[in-house]
C-alpha cells in the first residue's frame, strides 16, 4: 500500500463500524490505501484487531476496536476514541448491521429488538456522536448510513431488518436539515446481493444463486460497495446530500425472489 501525496482522504479520518470483515474491511482497506487514518470496529475484539493489522500491515493506518454499537457507551467512545488517537474527525460509516431471518408471524421480540439496537440505534446514536465532533471542529464532514434493497423492495422473512434499513435512508435524507448548516453531509449506500462471508455461511450457492437473478448477471462484492461509498465520502460528492445510492447490479428494477431454502428448513 502506497500512499500518494495527493490521495483524496490523506489526513483525514474515519471511524467505520462493522468492519472486521465484508463490505466494512473493504471500505477501511480502501479509505487507508487512499490516506485516511481508521478506527475500526467490530462486536469482536479480535476480528477488528486482526483487521485492523492486516491493513497496518499493508501500509495503512488503522485501529482496531471491539463493542457492540447497540450500546450507546460504545458508539461514543469510538468517536473519542478516534480523536484521541488522530486529533480529529472527518468521516463516519454506519456499516454495522444484523440480520434475523424469521416470517413476521413468529417474529421474536427481543430478535425484533436486537435487529434495531444494532441497525437503528448503533447507527442513530453513532451519526449524533459524529456530528457533534465535527460541529465542534468547524470543517464540515461526511456521515454515511449502510441501507440495503431491502428498503425498497420487500424480500420474505425480512420484515424487521427491511424496515430499519429503509429507515435508515429516510435518517439520511432528514439530517441534512440539522446537519447542513456545518458542512455535514448524510447519505446512504443501498447494497443489493453482496457476496460477503456471512451471505457465503447462510447459503453457499450465493453467488450462484444471485448471478442468475441480477441484469449483471453476478452479484456485487464488497469492493464494489467500497468504492460507490468512497465516492460519497469525497470532495467529489460535496454536493450530494440526503441520498441513497442503489448499488445492486440492476436487481430492482426487476426484483425476482432469491429461493429461501436456508431459512425455510429452520422454520
């Protein structure tokens, strides 16, 4: 990893949620080979650590830090965290996110209230930390929220996570009434079928499965995620403000049902 004197994040700093592995890694992978220092964070201490020194090991600047973004201490100790360490902060990623597959019948409440302690609250409270910094520091900054197709398009089984990963994007579109004032812009990315390890252990066949089903003819991958995020996260995107970039190969505009074999059999 070698960074150039004119990188467009050189400087700069980020704390990205989520990010042990997936789409999260990638996104601190990218941000450091482009300059950024990262905090990184994970619900497991040693995934974010390992993380962590594969992109110190690279080249990068990173640190990895474990905690569960459910919990308000953690979210706002990652924003402290991130300015003891680098003095400052530019950029927050909201990846952090779960999914509970269930049909709406039998939904649980406390797999209900997990699925919005880490999607909704852990991003919430973490985007509140964020722009509380920056509002201090007075340069602006960027806030990023991780929405899905999920809130556009309905999926079976999902009901709980769609409706906080649509959420999600109606968050971004109404902070920039609070947050525009000091050169904050909120936005959001809407991922389609990303595969991820964590797709892989649901269903092997993902990439199989969610090729035939996309215009592309394959699903994303995290580096595709990335770099749409990258792009919001720049001086590029100064003027893109409460919106929610689709990167899904084409899948909504035509929407056909993945089979839910995994879930099925556990119902």
């Amino acid at each position: 990893m070698v960074i150039e004197n004119d990188a467009p994040f050189k400087g700069k700093t980020a704390v990205i949620t989520g990010a042990g592995e997936g789409i999260g890694l990638e996104i601190a992978r990218q941000l450091a080979a482009q300059g950024a220092n990262v905090l990184l964070n994970d619900v497991a201490a040693g995934k974010a650590a390992v993380a962590a020194e594969q992109i110190v090991a690279s080249g990068g600047v990173c640190l990895g830090v474990g905690g569960d973004v459910g919990e308000l201490p953690v979210v706002r100790g990652l924003v402290a965290q991130a300015v003891a360490h680098f003095g400052q902060l530019d950029i927050a990623v909201a990846n952090a996110g779960i999914t509970l597959w269930n049909n709406f019948f039998d939904y649980d409440p406390d797999d209900f209230q997990t699925v919005l302690n880490v999607n909704l609250r852990g991003s919430f409270f973490l985007a509140q930390a964020a722009a509380r910094q920056m509002r201090q520091q007075g340069t602006g900054g960027r806030i990023l929220f991780m929405s899905s197709v999920t809130g556009y398009q309905a999926i079976q089984y999902l009901s709980a996570y769609a409706l906080t990963k649509a959420a999600l994007s109606m968050l971004a579109r109404q902070l920039v009434v609070e947050l525009g004032p000091y050169g904050i812009t909120v936005n959001a990315i809407a991922p389609g079928a990303t595969v991820t390890p964590r797709n892989l252990a649901n269903d092997p066949d993902y990439e199989a499965v969610w090729g035939r089903l996309t215009p592309t003819r394959r699903p994303a991958f995290p580096a595709d995620i990335a770099q749409a995020t990258l792009f919001l996260l720049s001086p590029q995107a100064a003027q893109i403000n409460g919106q929610t970039l689709v990167v899904d190969g084409g899948w909504t505009a035509t929407s056909p049902a993945p089979p839910l074999n995994f879930v099925e059999k556990e119902q």
